[in-house]
C-alpha cells in the first residue's frame, strides 16, 4: 500500500498546482490576455477576445454530473450556439453578471442559443444550489468543484482562465468569444450575436 502513495503524489501535485493556477486568478477584474503569440484571436479594450470562423478550435468534450444530480454533456447542444459561463457562489463578480446573464439566455433562448454554466471551488453544492434560486438560474451548470472540466480546454486556446469566465462556442462546436470579467447584457450580445449572423 505504501507503494502506490509516491506514485499517486506527483498526479496530485500536477493537479493541485493546475487548480491553484486557476484559483490564484479566481474572481479577477479581466484584462487583455490572449491576443498575442500563437494564438489566433484578438482582445479588445473591452476584455472580450475573438477568433475569426477559420481560426477557431473546437471546444472541449465536456461530460459529467449537473448541480441537480443529472448527467450534463455539451453534445447535448449540437448544432447550437453555447453561452459557457464559469462561476462560483462565493465569487461577487459572479453574483454581478449572473442576473445579465439570466437575461440574455432568456432573450436568446427562441433563438437556438443555450447557456451552460460550469460551477467550480464549490466543494459543497449547497451554497451553489441556493445562488442559482437566489438569482433565478433555468439553466444548467455542470458541478466542476476541483476544477478538472476547466483544465480540459487547450493552453492558449480561448479557455478559462480565471473565475468568472464566459466562453461563446459557436453552432459547429468551437470557441469563438471570451471574456475574463463579469459580463453584462450588452457584453453578451457582442459575443454572441455576430454568430447568430454567421450563415
């Protein structure tokens, strides 16, 4: 038994410092990352980044269970724009953006987009529960609490990079906006209606 200990602490540690990257940039104010090097979007002074239709990566396979216990996977959304909103109940700029976002999935709902949100550093689904009753959350939001579907997306890609982040994934299944800060309505609308255009 003691054997499998060493071999299991490097895993850990690799893990542990992924999520503490992510933690150590947790409920930021957003900023301008993203644009330069290889990576083949653009930032905007708004803190918004986006990627033309041929540059785009997919996004990632993201499966497991929902905040309500059920199964949630993003192939559930095929075929249709994907508002990914990543977020936690302590997080007060989370609790800023979320009733925009409320807001715009409603608006945009008819439309064929859908919002998913991906709820992390809840190590207790109680007070993530209560935040989506409190701010009138219909959608779905995947219960991510050590962070392992966040560190499925590709380095230098338009992933998360901190708490909240919101990523659009336009109807082919790849990443087209995101944005480091708490958005609000009209944010949301510049990430996602450019791809309600796209033919």
């Amino acid at each position: 038994m003691s054997l499998s200990r060493p071999a299991s602490r490097p895993a850990l540690f690799a893990a542990g410092a992924a999520v503490a990257a992510l933690v150590l940039s947790a409920c930021g104010d957003g900023g301008t990352q993203g644009g330069s090097g290889n990576t083949n979007f653009v930032t905007g002074k708004n803190g918004i980044a986006t990627a033309g239709k041929s540059e785009r990566e997919a996004a990632p396979k993201l499966a497991g269970e929902g905040l309500d216990g059920k199964k949630l996977s993003l192939d559930d959304y095929k075929g249709k724009i994907v508002v990914l909103n990543v977020w936690g109940s302590w997080c007060g700029p989370c609790r800023v953006e979320t009733p925009y976002l409320v807001k715009v999935a409603k608006e945009l709902k008819p439309k064929g987009v859908e919002f998913v949100g991906i709820n992390t550093r809840d190590f207790n689904k109680g007070p993530a529960v209560k935040f989506e009753e409190e701010h009138g959350v219909t959608y779905p939001s995947f219960y991510d609490p050590s962070g392992k579907l966040i560190l499925r997306f590709p380095k230098g890609s338009l992933g998360p990079q901190q708490i909240p982040s919101t990523i659009v994934i336009d109807k082919d299944g790849k990443m087209a906006a995101r944005a480091l800060q708490a958005v609000n309505d009209e944010q949301l609308h510049k990430m996602i209606d450019p791809l309600l255009a796209e033919k």
